[in-house]
C-alpha cells in the first residue's frame, strides 16, 4: 500500500483466482479536489456548443470501436465473460454513444409553448450540472455508456466511479474521451471505498448521481443525496418472471430463455430468474431447458475462453449463489442439473436448474444473480401473474405464449420493461427504469439524456408593432 495515494485493492482473474494487478482507492482527503474539478470542468464543457460536444463524443465512440479487439481480450480476463460476451458489450456500448450524440441535439432545442398573457414561451433545456456516475462491475461498458453518452452529450462533467473488479475497460473510456479531445477534468475516474463513495454522493458539486447496483446500496446513496437535493437516477435489482403459457413455442421459448438466463453466468438484474410455467407444458419445458444449459468454459484461461459460460466474477457470488440453491434444496427443490461448487481453479459455477421450488424458498425472493433457474408449475393466467408480481423488484419480465394472449398478460404485469415471445434487452433509444425496489428514474431514450437536464421555461413579451 502507497499511503501516499490510497489503500489498494487486487484485481483478480476470476478462471484462476490470481491476481492480476491492483487498483488505488481515492483517500478521503482527495474528495474535495475530485468535486471541485468536476464543477470547473463543467463551467468550461457547458459552454461547448452541444453540436461540438457530440461531435467529440462520436470520435470517442470511434476511438473505442478501434481499440474493441484487444480491450475486448482485457475486459473478458479481468470480469470472467467469455470473449464473445466482451466483444458484443463493447459494440453496445459504442451504439450507445453513438445514439446519444445523436439525439442530444434533438432533444436540446428549444421547444415553443403557444402565445400567452402577450408573451412568447419557449421550453429549454440547460445540463444538470456535474455528475456522479456509480458503475456496477456485471456489464461496466454498457452501464458506463447508458450514463457517460448522454451525460457529455448534454454538457455535465462526469466523475466516474469504476468498479474496482474490473477497472481497465473504465479506464480505456477516459482515455477514449481525453484523445477525443474534451477538456481536462470533464472525465474523471476514481475507486473508492464504500465509506469514501457516500462522501462523495454528499458532496453538493453534484447535482446527479446516477447509480447502477444494489437495492440496499440504492437507498443509501438515494438517503445521502436527500440532503443536498441532489437528485438520483437509481437501476436496481430485479427478479425477472418468466411466464410460459401452454400455447407457447417451447422449442422458441428455451432457446430465447437460455441464452438470457445463462449470459454472463447470469449476472445480470435484467435476466429471466423465476420461470412460471403452464402445468401442461411444465415438464417438457424442464427437459429441453435443462438439455440447453451451457457447459462452463473448460479453457479457463486468462484471456477468455472457448465455452459457452464463463465464471462469476468474484467468490463471494459464488458463495452467495450456492448458498440459494442449498436452501431451496433444504425446503424441497429439486436439482436437474448442476447446482455443486467444481472442485477447480476460479469462481466457476454450473448452469443450474430447480423444480418444485416452495414458495418460502429464499430464491423466489431473492435476485440469484447468476446462473440458476428456479422452476415452478401454475395452473391458471390469474396464479401466474400473481405469482409474477408478488416481489419488490419490477424491473423486467417476460412472456411466451399466443401473441394476443401473451401481450395481455404482459400489460397487466408490474415491470419497467416487458418482453414478449423475445428477449429483447436494454436499448439505446428506449427508457429503462424499475419500479419499487428496482429504483426510479430512467436511462435511455429521451427520457435518460433528459435525466441529464434541466428544464427552463423562457418568457419573451411579444414585440410591439
């Protein structure tokens, strides 16, 4: 540890357990420069033409497409996604940008209201301010694309506060935007413990903080801001239903349902974890799904392997994720396929299905956030989407069936994001944002570059003649 920087943490590869560097986190007494950069960042970048600013951030978006083959290789060693899974992030993430440069402009003009009491009126739309972005490490190139994009775009510096499990793709979008040439200081990257992070949510520079985590990390960051009034933009968990009806393709369903599950060893809160399953259909939806588990990634090497799932990032997922199956076995589930620790090098875990899953087991109630597939039969629409909403996460669902049908059951469940026979992910051009304990706000589409603004309503009196 360099006492004069700030404690260190190890990077691990997540296929062996070794280490592969470290990374300095900010010391407390640094907080204050962090701020006060960003905001006289922010005087400068608000001044830039909005057609300059999204000018440089589709160079940067350009930039990074070039470096995607090698940052690519680093991204799957030091998060555990196998190679294709980094690659088709980072084309994501360049798409975001991209979308965000674009539509900024758009939605920066001036919008006019009608004539009133003899004045003209126009809606304009100033940046937040500087912002604090909050990055989860399960897909750091997308999240910090969904609030890096719009957040320059619209005129905000942005502090970035990177996930210490994987720091060098965070690390390659400065890069990307110094090169692109946007002033010193309007991106700045920083780790930080738990304990610093909070002191920097209270700082009043900030007058956004867009977070991506936890629920329980959630309402304290959304506590701490209160007292500023600054104000938040919280994705949190989910715990995705699945509803399959009995007059859905199944081969489709599984197809679509397993590679969604299964991505990124399942660590996603987007991803389908409670499968509700027509009774008719239930025990050949099991057999084909549990034929479609992927096998993990038997190269286990450090630059991303040729299986289809990869490990989870770290061993307290493991642990974590292990702990769920073990205790929805004690209550009566059953294991169809995997559900053991391997005895290997890594934080490896089998793609696991679960049947006969009682309603108090914990992972009915609890986001898995990994690869694990609890199963349950219903016997009626009414019970399915009963059981669907009977959580605190309302983030994302899905539903295969009969499409008239299926779009029914769809509207009456309580998610952000629906999908029907698809599974259809988080798109630049689209607003997601939970509900409940899945957070408020959005990121995408207008309503997340808005996110990024503030309104000004402009009253001129209308000239004399």
């Amino acid at each position: 540890m360099n006492r004069d920087l700030g404690q260190t943490l190890d990077i691990e590869n997540p296929r062996t357990g070794e280490t592969l560097g470290e990374v300095v986190l900010l010391p407390e007494r640094k907080i204050s420069t962090v701020a006060w950069t960003a905001e006289d960042a922010f005087r400068v970048w608000r001044g830039v033409p909005v057609g300059e600013r999204c000018a440089r951030v589709l160079e940067m978006a350009g930039l990074l497409e070039q470096q995607a083959p090698r940052l690519a290789r680093e991204f799957s060693r030091e998060h555990g996604k196998t190679a294709a899974e980094a690659e088709a992030e980072l084309a994501r993430s360049v798409e975001t940008l991209r979308w965000s440069a674009h539509a900024a402009v758009r939605v920066t003009g001036a919008t006019p209201l009608s004539e009133r009491a003899g004045a003209e009126r126009t809606v304009e739309v100033d940046p937040v301010g500087p912002v604090l972005a909050i990055v989860s490490w399960n897909f750091p190139a997308v999240v910090l694309a969904r609030k890096l994009g719009p957040a320059l775009a619209m005129g905000c510096s942005v502090v970035i506060k990177a996930p210490e499990e994987t720091p060098q793709v965070i690390a390659a979008f400065a890069r990307a935007a110094a090169d692109a040439g946007l002033p010193p200081g309007t991106v700045q990257v920083v780790h930080a413990s738990a304990e610093v992070t909070q002191k920097l949510v209270g700082r009043p520079e900030f007058r956004l903080v867009s977070f991506t985590g936890s629920t329980k990390v959630g309402k304290a960051i959304a506590h701490t801001a209160a007292a500023t009034l600054t104000q938040c933009v919280l994705e949190l968990g989910g715990h995705a239903p699945v509803i399959v009806t009995a007059d859905a393709d199944l081969d489709r369903a599984v197809a679509l349902l397993s590679q969604a599950k299964f991505s990124s060893a399942g660590q996603s809160c987007a991803a389908p974890s409670r499968f509700l399953i027509d009774r008719s259909v239930h025990d050949e939806f099991v057999e084909k799904f549990v034929r479609a588990a992927p096998l993990c990634d038997d190269e286990r090497s450090a630059h991303g392997g040729s299986g289809t799932m990869g490990p989870l990032n770290n061993a307290r997922r493991r642990d974590s994720v292990h702990a769920l199956v073990q205790d929805a076995v004690e209550q009566g589930a059953r294991i169809r396929t995997g559900g053991r620790l391997p005895d290997t090098p890594g934080y490896y875990y089998p793609a696991t299905v679960l049947t006969d899953v009682p309603p108090q087991a914990r992972i009915l109630r609890e986001e898995p956030f990994g690869p694990v597939a609890p199963v349950v039969a219903f016997d009626s629409a009414e019970e399915a989407v009963a059981m669907a909403n009977a959580t605190d996460f309302a983030l994302s669902a899905y539903v295969f069936g009969e499409t008239s049908r299926a779009t029914a059951l769809a509207r009456r469940l309580d998610a952000g994001s629906v999908s029907v026979n698809c599974v259809g992910g988080a798109a630049p051009d689209a607003p997601l944002g939970g509900r409940a304990a899945s957070g408020y706000g959005y990121e995408g589409g207008d309503e997340g570059l808005l996110a990024f603004g503030r309104l000004k309503v402009l009253q001129r009196a209308t000239p004399t003649r």
